[in-house]
C-alpha cells in the first residue's frame, strides 16, 4: 500500500515503508484501497515560483498516524489541504490552518482506515466548504471521489492520484526509479522515525530489499493481529468519519 507525494523541487516521497501499519493496509485490499499522489505544478523558472508549496508533518499519539498539510501559499488565497486527519486532533490542525494564514479547500484520506477515525467528517462540520475526498474504489462516502489519474487542484499546485494493486511492480517502478536522496515521510511510525529517503529504503528496508517472491511471501505469512480500533474505526470511516451517521445508514451524505 502506497501514498505519496512527490515534489520538484525539491525532491519529496511521502509514504515511508518501513512501519509495521504497512503490511496490515496491504493484506487489508478491500477496505484500504488507497491513493498514490504526485503534487506538481512547480514553475521551471529558478528565478520566481508561480506557485510555493507548504508542507507540514502532523502527529496523532494514540494511532501514530502522521497528518499532512499541503498549501499553495504563493497563490493569493493560499488554498490547502489536510491528507489524513484524525479526529482526535481536528481542533489542532484547523487551529494552525488559522494561524497560517491559510484557507482549507479539501480534506482527504488516503485510503478507508482501521486504526483511526478520520476527522474530514468533524472538520466538514467545523469548516463549512471544505470538501471530502477519497478513492472512488474505496465504496466510502465523500465529496469527491477520484479515481487514477485524477487531478486534485489547490492554487497552482494539483495532487494527481493512482492507484497501487501492482503493488511490488508498483513500489520499485514509482520508489526505485526516483533519485536516491528523495526525502520518504511516514503514514505511521512507533520507533520514533520522521523520514527516511529512497536510498534508505532500497538497501534497509525489511521487506522492499527483497526480490519479488520474498516479498510476496513475507507478505502472505504475516499473521498479523486484529486491530483493536478496526470494528470502530471502519464503519465510521466508511461514511466521511461522520459518526452519527453509523446509527443512521439511511440518512446519506451528500456527494
């Protein structure tokens, strides 16, 4: 399971390999199918920028889940975007969005998680206009549904998203092939890790320094346990993280 992003310049990846939520997402398909995304729309010219992204690493304790905030702020609008908020700290992260000056357009999720409950459903309540967004594949709620290739728009800048079922074709021909100092940043960490880069990756990394059919082996034979947030977790990020809506299917959100 993959989610990145990848900046130039300067050269960023984010979505480190090395954390143990990594194989989980990925023995999970069905309900994980998530959302590779490139931000591009960088002026060649060295000399001024169309476009200035901001990027900020979140952290949530409890799930050690990182949260990425995105912004144009070279636009004058500065529109942003929140990439995998939880709702434990939606006061914190709308806070700095408030403090920076900035003007939330969307909130999305990289895939339908069950470690957490995503906070774009508190932070469409607390934001009136910011829109929801994930994978269409996903068969969750939001207000946007993307599939491959779509292009996600803030200011100058745009997230293009893909998709990752080839997942080891996928890894070494959209990690490997990038430069080796790319900077790599995590979905989740609980050793303390905040980046890492491709190099890294390629000689360090337990499962991606193997050849196909290691991987795939280690991969089949994890027998992982069952996360304790997961029976929570997914139904409720099933419909945008709106809980209410759990005890009321009938009563859908509007997309």
């Amino acid at each position: 399971m993959l989610r990145l992003f990848s900046v130039s310049p300067p050269n960023l990846f984010v979505q480190s390999i090395k954390n143990p939520a990594f194989p989980f997402l990925l023995a999970s398909k069905k309900l994980n199918t998530n959302v590779r995304l490139q931000v591009r729309g960088f002026s060649a010219s060295s000399g001024s920028e169309s476009s200035k992204l901001l990027f900020r690493q979140l952290f949530e304790k409890e799930s050690s889940t990182f949260t990425y905030l995105l912004a144009d702020v070279a636009h004058p609008e500065k529109p942003a975007l929140l990439i995998d908020p939880v709702d434990k700290t939606v006061d914190r992260d709308l806070t700095l969005v408030k403090e920076l000056g900035l003007k939330l357009i969307y909130a999305m999720n990289t895939h339908v998680h069950a470690d957490h409950v995503t906070g774009t459903g508190l932070i469409k309540g607390k934001a009136p206009g910011v829109k929801s967004i994930i994978s269409k594949a996903s068969n969750s709620k939001a207000d946007l549904l993307i599939e491959h290739g779509d292009k996600i728009y803030f200011g100058n800048l745009f997230l293009e998203g893909g998709s990752s079922n080839q997942l080891y074709n996928s890894v070494h021909s959209q990690i490997f092939t990038l430069p080796k100092d790319t900077l790599v940043y995590p979905a989740h960490d609980y050793r303390g890790f905040t980046v890492s880069t491709v190099g890294e990756e390629m000689v360090y990394n337990p499962r991606l320094s193997k050849d196909e059919e290691t991987f795939k082996n280690i991969m089949e034979n994890l027998n992982l346990a069952y996360p304790k947030m997961i029976d929570v977790a997914v139904p409720a990020n099933m419909v945008c993280g709106l809980q209410d809506l759990i005890k009321k299917p009938s009563e859908a959100v509007s997309s």
